[in-house]
C-alpha cells in the first residue's frame, strides 16, 4: 500500500471520527445547557468548565476506544460509544471527586444528562453510521481488483478484502512464480502475460501484487507494465513464515520502510502512556479497596505455614529487563533451588494457597508491581527467568513477547491458556496469543481482557 494511499484513507477515517464526534458533542452540550436553564435557570460557571472537559476529554477516550471506527457493525458500535461515554463520565467524576467539587453540581441535572445524552449520541450515531457503511460500499463498488499471486499470502488477502466495504474483488491472476493451490474462493482471471487485457475486460481499478519478495525483478516489470493503465497499484510483500510483531509501513524521507518488529513505544508512544496512567489509577485505588483484604491474607499466610508473607521472584520485564514480582506465598518454604512449575497436587502448596492460587488471589501484591511501572494490568504473563531461558530454543519467538511490559491477566489467560504448560506445544499456543496481543493492542482490548477475566477464575487448569 503506498504512503499516499495510506494517508488518503486514515484522512477519510479522521474525517468520519471528526464530523460523528462534533455532532455528537454539539447535542451532548446543548442538553447540558437546556437542563441547566431549566433546574437553575442560568449557566453557573463550573458547568461552562464541565462542558470544556466534556469537549477536551471525549477527544483521545472517544479515539482510544474507537467510537466511530467505520469497520464497526451497528451493535458493536453503539456498544463502544456507550464505553467511551461511561469512560469519559468516570473520568470526570473522578476529577469532581479530587477538586471536592461534586456539591457544586445538581445530582438531578447529572443523572438525566449522563442517561439522556447517551441516547443523544445514539439518536447521531445511527443516521450517520448508516450514511458512512452506504458511501463507504458505493466507493468500494468502483474498486474493481485483481490479485496477482496464488500464494497462501494472496487467499489470505482475499479473505480479508472480501468485505464487500473493502473492495469489489474480481479473481486471481496467476504468475509463473506462483507455487500455492489454485484458487477457491475467487475464479482465476488467467495468466499473468495476460495482464493488461485482464484489467481492461474486467475494467479493474486496482492490482494487488502478492508475490514472493524473491521475485523483485518481476514486481518491478509488473508495476511498469501497469504505469500507463490508470490503476492503484498496490504491492503486499510475500514475507512466507516470517513472525511479524507491531509491523507497520511508513517512509524515512520518502524512501518506503516496512517495520517488520517495532516497539508500542515508538510507535504508540501516546497511547501507550494513557494505558500507563489508566493502570497505575486503577492499581492505587485496587490497593485503597482491597487493603482489608490483603491485609486478612497477609496474616492468613502468616499463621497457616512458616515462612514470609511475600513470595519474591526474578522475572523478565518490558524488553527482557529483570524485574522483581511479588506473589503471596502459597507454598512451603524449600530448598530446592530449581524453579519447578506447580503441578496437580503438588506437596509444596499449602492448603491456604492452594485456595489462592485456584482464585488468583495470590497474584494481588503484583497490583504494587503495576503502581511502581513494572507490570501492566494486562500484557502477556511474566515466566520465570528460567523458563523462559528453557522456552527460548524451542518455542519460536518466545522473547518477543516481551515487547511490552508483563500483565497480571492477557489475552492467554482469557482464551484459556492459564496455568501449568507441561508440554512445550501448550507454550506454543501461550506464546501464540501473547503476540497476538501485542499485533493486536489497543485501549479497548485492554478493557474487554480486564472485564472477561473475572469468569476465567477459578480455572480447573490451576493449581
């Protein structure tokens, strides 16, 4: 995809976000000041602060949690407004609360704003999303594609395109490179030599070039072919087995650069600081909360079995960085120096802690982890040093997952890869969905792994 074609459509894409948001807003604001005249009769100044925060707030929680994201169905989407619009109400509650504020405010006004301007927003969202999904398939109606290329690469491709919101996708044209299975899903066009009267019988408006990076000499004579043919021309490398982590396509002074592993932090470094802020919040008030509770465990670990309260181990951190995670202890204290997995009815876990690791409770003093910046709230598990010095020659790109920092629960641990992992292919399949996480992140995806992992407790794979 060249960086020109890359701009027009994140332009449409913050087009779409930025006429949804202001209509949005517009209402949203407007019933704020109608409720107000009508309960107080004028427009006292911190409710002109409340409408500047609720304009400034809803900007990055609306973009982080995608609200207006075109590839959303109906449902789906008015799902994430009500998050953004749940979010952003939290968080100004949460600012009244620390500014001692929230007298100031008509509990009454509140609470029919926050419920009546949802409904607003929905009242926008539904004609505007509808407008958005019939423009979007009138254009893709005018892209008319081709793919050029039978490999795995290229039915992956057509899988994906063949939303009918993405492109008009007409078959596939086979090169003398190819060496994949004929195509199923979508009829082969012909021959590659055969190019030219393709496109124009066809009337194409776009050629997808899928072709292993081995044969540049032949993507360079394609794409002079097409030059004069008034087609997109659009070349999705063939990169075979390669693991690609956060990857990307951008230019470095107008030279093309594929990032083929590239750290969040470079290229989220934004988001990934409102993920930091987000957590370390949400890892203080945890601690506020559950201080009884840590507290009565505390002493519960004290009482049943000798030994310290805290179990302190040495793990990989963010980027392989050794860091320390704070567990309470579930085990006797031994001797043995190897670091053993727990298995089913092992002896080494007491009674108490057998309670604890079967409900995560165990895991809590890791929310001190969170405050201090070692750990996430979610991101893939931390191993111990020396399972992960074990899993590193066997378990393909088994570091990579610490691109980011380790989480209390991830998307392994939703999708039911929790506890012991006796086999390396278990690993595998772990490893599998720590960078899918890391390939897929994003605030929401946080929020959906932190709201399914209360129904993965009690797991029978924990012990």
């Amino acid at each position: 995809m060249t960086s020109q074609y890359s701009a027009q459509m994140a332009h449409r894409r913050g087009l779409t976000f930025w006429v949804q948001w202001l209509c949005a807003m517009t209402l949203v604001n407007l019933l704020l000041i109608v409720l107000v005249h009508w309960r107080i009769g004028e427009l006292p100044s911190e409710y002109r602060l409340l409408i500047i925060l609720t304009v400034l707030g809803s900007m990055p929680v609306y973009g982080l949690v995608q609200v207006y994201h075109k590839r959303h169905g109906l449902l789906v989407g008015l799902g994430r407004l009500l998050a953004g619009w749940l979010i952003l109400l939290g968080l100004l509650m949460s600012i009244a609360f620390v500014t001692q504020t929230s007298a100031l405010f008509s509990r009454q006004v509140v609470i029919v704003w926050a419920v009546v301007g949802f409904l607003a927003q929905a009242a926008t969202f539904l004609p505007l999303h509808l407008f958005v999904r019939m423009y979007t398939k009138m254009i893709s109606n005018e892209r008319r594609a081709v793919i050029i290329g039978t490999c795995p690469t290229a039915h992956e491709l057509a899988r994906k395109l063949l939303d009918p919101d993405r492109a008009l996708l007409l078959g596939f044209v086979a090169a003398k490179a190819d060496s994949g299975p004929a195509p199923s899903i979508l009829p082969l066009l012909g021959e590659v030599e055969d190019i030219r009267e393709i496109i124009t019988r066809l009337q194409a408006r776009r050629v997808y070039i899928v072709l292993p990076m081995a044969e540049a000499a032949t993507i360079e004579a394609l794409y002079i072919n097409l030059l004069d043919m008034n087609v997109d021309v659009v070349w999705i490398p063939d990169l075979g087995s390669m693991v690609l982590l956060n990857h990307s396509i951008s230019e470095i002074e107008r030279m093309p650069a594929i990032y083929l592993n590239e750290s969040l932090l470079t290229s989220h470094p934004g988001s990934l600081f409102c993920k930091d802020l987000f957590e370390r919040s949400v890892a203080a008030v945890a601690l506020i909360l559950l201080s009884p509770l840590l507290l009565g465990v505390a002493i519960a670990v004290k009482l049943t079995s000798p030994g310290p309260v805290l179990f302190k181990q040495n793990r990989h951190g963010c980027d392989g960085e050794v860091i320390r995670v704070w567990k309470f202890r579930s085990m006797r204290v031994h001797d043995d120096q190897q670091v053993r997995q727990a298995t089913r009815d092992d002896d080494r876990v007491t009674p108490l802690g057998r309670f604890l690791r079967r409900s995560s409770i165990d895991e809590l003093p890791q929310l001190f982890n969170v405050l201090f910046g070692h750990m996430a709230l979610v991101g893939p598990r931390p191993h111990a040093v020396t399972h992960n010095i074990y899993y590193t020659g066997k378990v393909r790109a088994y570091m990579a997952r610490h691109r980011l920092k380790p989480g209390i629960t991830g998307l392994a641990q939703i999708t039911g890869h929790r506890g012991e992992t006796e086999t390396v292919e278990k690993m595998q399949r772990r490893v599998a969905q720590d960078l899918n996480y890391i390939n897929q992140w994003s605030l929401w995806l946080d929020i959906k792994i932190l709201l399914k992992t209360p129904f993965t407790l009690f797991s029978k794979n924990i012990y």
